[in-house]
C-alpha cells in the first residue's frame, strides 16, 4: 500500500477555495419549495453544521468497507479514506496522469488550473461548499491519441462518524484518446452517519472515448448530493454508468453536454431501495451542436416505504440539427407503499430533430407470477426471476466482458439485500 501526503495548495487554488468559501456562506442549500428540481426532495432536516469536516483517514478502513464492484481487473487503483489518499496508481503508461486532485494541482498545474471548475456553475451551494472544502480527490489526465486500456479503479471510503466528505474528480481525456474509469463510494460501517458531497467533472476531446462508471454504497443513514458534468467535443463519445444503492436521502444531478458536431452520450442508471430511503436523479441531455445523439435508460426497483424521484430533461439548442435524442425511466414496485416519480421532459429549439422519452412506473404483473409458479417456482423465486428480468434490460446495454459482468454482479447482490 501507498501512502501520499497531500501537498500544499498553490497560490492560485488557495485563492479560489477562499473565493469559494466566501461564497457558500451567502448561499442557502436550496429548500423544498423554493427551488427547481427540488420539489420531491426535502432536505429541509439537513444541519450541515453538525457534520465537521473530514479529517485524517485510516487506511485500515479500507478492510472494513465492502467494495460495490467486485472482481474488476483494475491495475491502477486510487484509494481515498476520509480526507487522506492512501493508494495511488503505479507504473501508469506515458501520457496518462492519475492522482489526487490536490497533488496533481501542484504537480500539473498547468493542466488543473485550465479545467477545474469550468464546466460546473461556481455559484451553486453544493459545488462551492465542495470547492471549498475538498479533500485529496482524483485527477486522471490521458493525453492526445493515447490509449489507457485497462481500467483505473477510485474507492472513496468514508469512515468517520458525522464528517462531511467533500469528493472531487475531474477526468480529461484529450483528442483521440481512450480511457476507462471506475469510481465508488461505500462506507466503512453500515451504521455511519455522514455526508458525502462530490463534484465530478468529465471532460471528452475531439474523438476521444471515455466509460466512466460511478457507483455508491453508503450506510443508509448517510447523506449524499452529487453535482456531475461532463462536456462531449466533436466525434467524441462518452458511455456514463451510475449506481445509487446507499445513503437515506440526497440528490444526485447528472448533466451531459454534447458539445461538437457527431458526439455521443449514452447514459445508463439504476437504482434499489427498501425501508425509508429516498433516492433522487436529476439528469439533462443537452445538444448543443448539430448532429449529436443521446441515450439515457434508467431502471428502478423499490421495496418497503422507499421512494425515487427521476427528473430527465433533453434540451436542444438553436442550430442543433439532426439531434437523435431518447431517454427513459422504468419504475418497478415490490410493496403497495413504495412510490416513486418519474417526469421527463424535452425543451427543443430546433426544427429538425428527433427526440423521444418514456416513462413507466407498475408493480409485478401476477400474470407473469402465475405463469411461472404455474411451471413449479416458488413464489419467491418467480418473484425473484421476474425483477431479475426487469434490470436485466440494464445490463444487456453493454457488451459482453468484464463490464457486464461486474455490473449484473453488483445489481445481483443488491437485490438480494433489498428482498431480504
């Protein structure tokens, strides 16, 4: 194991986390009523000020947390516990960065300083508490033309009891190049209570190609508000995987930019939730470039008195013609209780385009049920085959391999924790 200290921040980010901090302390968080996209979220119970900041981790943390991918061949891994990277990459190819974030803005700051924070809005609470406050964080950097073909693998592991971690990522894959990155958090105990905050920031170059899969387990106890952005320049292509299984309230916002001419986004989500949880995705397929498409799925199953909202948005800009645009969001509710919201929407400034969304929230068809325990399954097991069937429309969007089997392994057992 590798440990790092983080080194201290230059001039021009101590600046800007000041500026930063200045400014989240005149912005309120945003309230129940008051704010767009918060209407179904309340998180009007959150005392910020009772969560101190993450500080020292202990990497034996790392032990005690149970990964949510499991069996990844992953030879570049970045460890974070707390607010202390305790494992960082080794024998990374030429052209390729991956570090912490706070190190690589000593290191590389060239490279940092030009990006960070450019495609994510500055004055919005959660991201300038996160500019603010963050902590170690990810820093991956591939350079033109060159291709990263084995995964980088980040844990994020929060340990500390009532500790805010502020999270921050920001990926750069340059003209022509190609990299594929995993990135988790869990927590150490299934008991903590804590808060997670991350901002993620993705940006693809001219025909570049990036799979970023992002995933969290927490203690449902736990908080968690995600602001994520990624920007798509010409012939570029993005493959964006997220998982929300952990925490007991939040929201998670996923905004995808396709930027230039021919560039691609395909977004696929998935979500389980039982007792109290409340699970929240917020995402936005913008096209602002001509010939552009999109592909968002996002599935959902929901046990107990759990619910979700989902909020998808196409937008298409003026002069974003030929966009080929779709989105949807299947809910499936395994007690009478659960609820959940499902509410696309498209804002569309152009006249030649196609943009088509779906939306469906059902309970198990007893027809399905009758016909398999009519064929000698339990009713537990007809029950279990038939939600397994639901998310398996998830998995089979990506080609067989390493990625379709982590993925449907990680759905597997969180299924298994929903039904008990």
């Amino acid at each position: 194991m590798t440990t790092t200290l983080e080194t201290p921040s230059p001039s021009w980010l101590a600046d800007r986390r000041a500026r930063a901090a200045s400014l989240a302390a005149s912005l309120d968080l945003p309230s129940f009523k008051g704010h767009t996209g918060w209407e179904f979220t309340d998180i009007s119970s959150l005392d910020l000020a009772a969560y101190a900041p993450a500080g020292d981790g202990d990497a034996g943390a790392v032990e005690r947390a149970v990964p949510l991918f499991q069996g990844l061949e992953a030879p570049y891994v970045l460890t974070q516990v707390d607010a202390t990277t305790v494992v960082v990459p080794e024998g990374l190819p030429d052209g390729v960065t991956v570090t912490s974030l706070e190190r690589a803005a000593a290191e590389h700051p060239e490279l940092v300083e030009q990006h960070l924070g450019t495609i994510v809005a500055g004055d919005d609470a959660f991201v300038a508490r996160n500019e603010a406050g963050f902590a170690g964080g990810l820093f991956v950097h591939v350079a033109p033309g060159v291709v990263l073909d084995r995964p980088v693998l980040v844990t994020v592991v929060q340990d500390a009891e009532r500790t805010v971690l502020n999270w921050r990522s920001l990926i750069v894959v340059d003209g022509g190049a190609q990299a594929e990155v995993w990135e988790q958090y869990v927590s150490s105990d299934p008991q903590r209570d804590s808060l997670v905050n991350t901002v993620v920031e993705l940006i693809v170059g001219e025909n570049a190609n990036l799979r970023f899969v992002c995933g969290q387990d927490l203690s449902e106890r736990s908080w968690i508000f995600g602001t994520q952005r990624a920007e798509v320049a010409r012939d570029g292509a993005l493959d964006w995987v997220a998982l929300g299984f952990g925490s007991a309230r939040g929201k998670v916002r996923m905004e995808t930019k396709l930027a230039g001419p021919g560039a691609d986004g395909k977004v696929t989500g998935a979500y389980a939730s039982h007792g109290r949880q409340h699970v929240d995705f917020d995402t936005t397929q913008e096209h602002a470039a001509p010939h552009t498409t999109s592909d968002l799925a996002f599935r959902g199953v929901l046990q107990g008195r759990s619910e979700a909202v989902w909020r998808g948005n196409i937008i298409v800009d003026p002069g974003a013609q030929q966009t080929d645009a779709f989105q949807e969001s299947r809910n499936l509710l395994l007690s009478k209780k659960a609820h959940a919201d499902a509410i696309p929407g498209l804002e569309i400034q152009a006249n030649d385009v196609r943009c088509t969304h779906a939306a469906a929230i059902a309970q198990i068809d007893p027809e399905q049920l009758f016909y398999l325990r009519s064929r000698g399954l339990r009713e537990d097991a007809a029950k279990r085959l038939v939600i397994e069937g639901f998310l398996a429309a998830l998995v089979e969007r990506f080609e067989d391999g390493p990625v379709r089997q982590v993925l449907g392994d990680a759905l597997e057992r969180r299924l298994g924790a929903v039904l008990g």
